[in-house]
C-alpha cells in the first residue's frame, strides 16, 4: 500500500518586517491591543516585485535542499493561495517556470486559511492511488498588497502578513496496518457564511468586473465579522480535529504535536482548552508573522522540523479554519524525512 511522508519542507518570509508599533503609523492601534487581543506581534510584508509565486518557489527550493531532491524529481505542483499574483492565470504554473521543472502539471487551490489542508489530501490522493511519487505542496500568501491599513481596516489588517511555505510529500510502501506518514484527512465547508469572511471585488459576478467606482469603494479589502468567525472557529476546529482521531482510533492524549492554523492566538488557547492538550504540545509561531492564510501551516511544518519539535513516529494532527467557511485536518504518523536520518 502506498502512503505519503514529507520528504522535505522550507519556508520564505519576506525581509521587510512590520512591528506593531510600525502600524500605528498607518492606523489608529496600539502594540498592546494587537498583542492582547491576537497574539501576534510583528508580521512580514512582501516589497514590490515579490510575488506569491517567488516567496513559494523559495520556499520549495529548501525545501527541495531538505529533500535531497532536484526540481526535475517532482511530478505533481499544488498550489494553495487566496492572493495569486495574477487574475489568471494561477500560481502554481509561476512556480513550475520559476523551478525549470518540465511540463508537469500544477494545480492551483482556493480554500484561504485551509488551502493547504485541502493541498495535502489532494497530494495524499495521488499518492495513495499510485498516480505520482514525488507532489510539491504549496501554501503562500501577499495579503499585504490588498489591505486597507487605515483605522477602517485595522480589525483585519493587524493579523495578517505574507509568506509562504513548502512541503514535499513522497511515497513510501507499508504494509497492512503499519503506520507511516498521512493517516487521514478531513474536508469541510459551509458557504452560508460566506459573507462573514471575504473579499467581494473585483469578482466576475460585476459587470464589468473593475470600474473606478470599485476602485474608490472599500469593497475590494476582505471583510470580517470578527466575533462570528471567532465562535465558529471554536467550535469547528476541536470538531475536526476529534474527527480525525476517531477515524484512526486514538484519543488527545495520544498526540506528540498539534499544529493549528494560526488565526488567533486567544482561538489557538481556547482550543487547546477545550480539548485538553497542554499548550506544551502546541505549536505556534503567530507572534512572529500574523496569519499567513495558506502559508501558515506548511511554514509551521517546517519550523516545527528546523526546532526538533517532531522527532520519528510522533502523532501529528493539523487542523485549519477560515473564509468560506471551510476547515479541515490532517492526522499523521511522522516519519523523519530520509535525507535527515543519521
Ligand atoms: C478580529 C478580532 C481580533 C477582534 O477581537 P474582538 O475581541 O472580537 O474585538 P471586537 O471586534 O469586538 O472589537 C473591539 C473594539 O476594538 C476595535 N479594534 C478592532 N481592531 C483594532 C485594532 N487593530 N486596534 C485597536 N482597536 C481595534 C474595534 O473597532 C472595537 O471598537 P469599538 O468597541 O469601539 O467598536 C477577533 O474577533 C478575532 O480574532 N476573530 C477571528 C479572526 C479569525 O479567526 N479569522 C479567521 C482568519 S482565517
């Protein structure tokens, strides 16, 4: 049977870093209602010229070094984005171009601060069926050319920050009920509330789609209700997350690392509490770089790796929430990457 195991992973955020304190010189804030309220303390913002397609194909190429792999060995590119660098078309085609990888395909995926969840079980599929050995998995986000750093903006734009993150995920052969990378995956989405986290315009439902009267309006910057999604949020994660433990037979108690999307610090505790893992056992990076939406999780990945906080067959669970809504996760056996074993 064929599973898949991370062969390599690598990040990218980018050099220009923004303090809270530096906000305050765009908007009405305060480094302690960022801190209090988020977590987050400073974030990265991409410079003119540095598209999601450059910060993922850094990314991708260490995590290529990680792998001890070469462009040319990977068949398959997923890509996930709610900020690609173009209308059309995607991303993943930039990143196939910017590795020299031949003309294998590239799929782009639009699921927000889920995309890479959803990313990875499209891989895993691949994998399982046999179809590819050797998936390039995505996640990366430019928020910041599309926020509105003013007061009427500052509920959204003070958690959010650019980067980008890779995973190679790699087949491997197990036996009947032998245990090796991912374990299962869990995809969910509820459009109802589509207008509680989103960004309307431009949108092909405008005809035409771009007028300067949608430029000088407001709704082409992502709109949140902070609250509701906050409550959402806490009720969806822990009802994914024991979705997937039950699905494989295993209890809280049982996991080595929890790896949450990184929206909120508060939701990131309430969470924890809720379903009783110590925070010990959580891992977090949000202070450092806000939500990077579809970067989060791969970039998490890899630090969690770079700091030796997943050592060989620790049980990982990753789980996500966000616009759409969708939310999601993703129970693995890991497997130290082979070119890493001593
Ligand atoms: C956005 C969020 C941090 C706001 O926190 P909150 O405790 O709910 O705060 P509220 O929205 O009730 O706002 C409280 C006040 O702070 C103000 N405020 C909002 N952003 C601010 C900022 N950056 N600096 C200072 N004040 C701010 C609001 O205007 C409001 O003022 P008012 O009471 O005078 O109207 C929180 O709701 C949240 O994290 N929501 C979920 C976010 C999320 O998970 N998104 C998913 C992304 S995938």
């Amino acid at each position: 049977m064929k599973r898949s195991i991370v062969l390599g992973a690598g990040k990218y955020l980018p050099e220009c870093r923004i303090t809270n304190d530096d906000l305050t010189r765009w908007m009405d804030t305060t480094d302690e209602w960022i801190q209090q309220r988020t977590g987050v303390k400073s974030r990265h913002f991409a410079t003119e010229g540095e598209g999601v397609a450059d910060m993922c194909a850094n990314a991708a190429r260490d995590a290529l070094k990680m792998a001890n792999m070469e462009a040319k060995d990977l068949e398959f590119i997923i890509l996930a984005t709610l900020s690609p660098d173009y209308a059309m078309p995607g991303s993943g085609v930039l990143v196939q171009k910017y590795l020299g990888c031949e003309t294998i395909g590239a799929l782009d995926v639009r699921n927000q601060c889920s995309g890479f969840i959803y990313s990875l079980s499209v891989a895993d599929q691949f994998i399982r069926s046999g179809m590819y050995k050797n998936v390039l998995v995505l996640g990366g986000e430019s928020h910041s050319s599309g926020l509105d750093l003013s007061t009427r903006g500052r509920d959204i734009s003070a958690m959010f920050g650019d980067g980008a993150g890779a995973v190679i995920l790699g087949a491997v052969d197990v036996e009947e009920g032998e245990e090796a990378g991912i374990l299962t995956t869990h995809l969910h989405s509820e459009g109802h509330f589509l207008r509680s986290l989103w960004c309307e315009q431009p949108g092909s439902i405008f005809r035409p789609r771009m007028t300067p009267e949608i430029f000088n309006n407001d709704r082409w910057f992502p709109k949140m209700k902070g609250r509701f999604v906050f409550t959402h949020a806490l009720r969806r994660f822990p009802e994914v997350m024991n979705e997937a433990l039950e699905a494989s037979g295993y209890k809280v108690d049982d996991l080595d690392l929890f790896i949450p999307h990184q929206a909120n610090l508060r939701i990131i505790e309430f969470v924890a509490r809720q379903i009783e893992i110590p925070m010990e056992k959580v891992f977090t990076n949000i202070q450092k770089y806000g939500n990077t939406t579809a970067g989060t999780l791969p970039i998490c990945i890899t630090e969690a790796i770079e700091e030796n906080r997943l050592k060989d067959d620790d049980l990982l669970l990753i789980a996500s929430f966000g616009a759409g809504f969708t939310w999601g996760s993703v129970l693995m056996r890991w497997k130290t990457p082979p070119a890493l074993r001593g």
